[in-house]
C-alpha cells in the first residue's frame, strides 16, 4: 500500500484524503489545530501536527517517510519552505503534488495558458523551488478561485463591500472537481507537469455575483461602476486532455449555489 503525506489537511486536502483512503492508500495528514487529529483518526488519516514556521519542533521526518507529498497550504512563506524542501530532500518522497494558483498570471486581458506570461511573486518562487529540485519530480496544479459547500460565492463580498471590475470575467472551481482532478493525477501518475484547473465557463463578474448572492438569498451585489475592464480568462484544455477529464461543475451559471449537496 502507497502512503501519501498531506500538508495542509484542511478545506481541500481533508476531502482528498478521503478519496485516497477510498482508493487503498495511506494517508497521513498534518494540521496546526491540535482539535482536529480527533477527526482524522475517525476517518483512519495518521495525524500529525506540523507547523511551516517551526519544522525543526515537530514530527516532520516521520510525515515524510511517505512516497508522494501533496503541499495544500496558502503560505508564501518563501523562507519556510525552502526549509521544508531540505527535509524533503533527506526523504522518501519521490513525487511532489503542489497546490498554486491562477493568481501567477498577468492580468492582460486575454486567454492565459500554462506557457502564459507570470507575475514575480513569492507563490511563483515556490513553485519554482519545488520545479528546479531533481531528487524528486513535481507537478503543479493552479486552481481558480475555490468554492463549494461552507465556501458559497454568494457570501463573498458582503456587508456592502463593492465589487470592483463588474465587467471582466470570473475563473473559479467546485471543491468537488479540485479532489477529482487532485485523484486522478496520483492515480494516473501524471508528474513533472503543469496544470491549470477552472471550469469551462467564465461569466462576467456583474452576472456571476448577481447569480451566487440572489441563490442564497442575500442582498443584492454593488459594482464600482467606474473600474476599467481588466480580466484574464484561464484556459483548462491542458488539464481536460492530459486527464481525460470532464468536469462536474463546467457551467457556473447553471449550478443552484443554494443548494446543500455542494
């Protein structure tokens, strides 16, 4: 049996975890919330309770006596981990699974593709970190925005914030197609590779947030009227065909965000 370590067993690592045990691997899940190892064991994930800021004070040798390490942590922690690629490097891990995001992109006005232009931030720098070590082979995956279940679109924004750039285009993906994807990457053994992951559909942000907020039943979204259009729209044709994937949510207008199954 094939052990996978998560860093960052939270909103998105939590339900992979789950999906893994359910295809016959080990898990081990790590948390900084001492509260949550209770729940993991009830699921049979191995706890562990590990910290980016203080590696050297926890049981970070025995998480990563694993074979592959999913990283779902939104530190920019540069200087963590590259610490944490040390440890890595004296490990059994041989393949890396490293959550970014479609934040990387410039903002151009145009289609963005994997081989698209990148803005110099500490989450590129990371990733690079991860992409430039050969002692073991890493595949990226840059999520849009997230959203499913507790995390409900129409809640953003709310309490009269404004929402700015009404006219540009939205890039965002179901929790549910997140795991699916994150799966099937392990199972398919798809490394050295990376991924864009959105749904098909990018409305205009004025008729999305319109849409989200009136499903759930909140007030009604307020747009800066006077933003200039500025958009990207991620491409997802990579990840669909080195996968073979559909996805769940491919149309965001059509989902009923009101409703409890997502």
């Amino acid at each position: 049996m094939k052990t996978i370590s998560i860093l960052g067993c939270g909103w998105l690592g939590f339900p992979t975890a789950i999906q893994l045990l359910k295809n016959n691997y080990s898990v081990k899940g790590s948390t900084t919330s001492p509260n949550k190892t209770t729940d993991f064991q009830d699921f049979d994930i191995d706890p562990y309770i590990i910290s980016l800021e203080n590696l050297e004070n926890s049981k970070i040798t025995a998480f990563l006596n694993s074979d592959i390490l999913l990283i779902a942590l939104p530190s920019k922690n540069i200087d963590g981990f590259k610490n944490l690629l040390e440890y890595i490097k004296k490990s059994s891990i041989k393949k890396v699974l490293f959550i970014s995001s479609t934040s990387v992109y410039t903002t151009e006005n145009k289609e963005v593709t994997e081989q698209s232009i990148l803005k110099p931030t500490a989450l590129l720098e990371i990733e690079n970190l991860f992409k430039n070590c050969n002692q073991f082979k890493t595949t990226i995956v840059r999520f849009a925005g997230l959203f499913g279940y507790n995390r409900k679109p129409g809640n953003f924004f709310m309490n009269g914030r404004i929402i700015p750039n009404p006219n540009g285009f939205v890039n965002m993906i179901h929790q549910d197609d997140c795991v699916e994807i994150l799966l099937q990457i392990i199972l398919k053994q798809i490394w050295g590779e990376t991924l864009n992951a959105c749904a098909d559909t990018h409305p205009k942000r004025r008729e999305y947030y319109i849409k989200v907020k009136k499903d759930i039943g909140n007030e009604p979204p307020v747009f800066n009227e006077t933003d200039e259009v500025s958009y990207k729209i991620v491409s997802n044709e990579k990840v669909k065909q080195i996968l073979s994937y559909s996805f769940k949510y491919p149309d965001l207008l059509k989902i009923d965000y009101n409703s409890p199954l997502l």
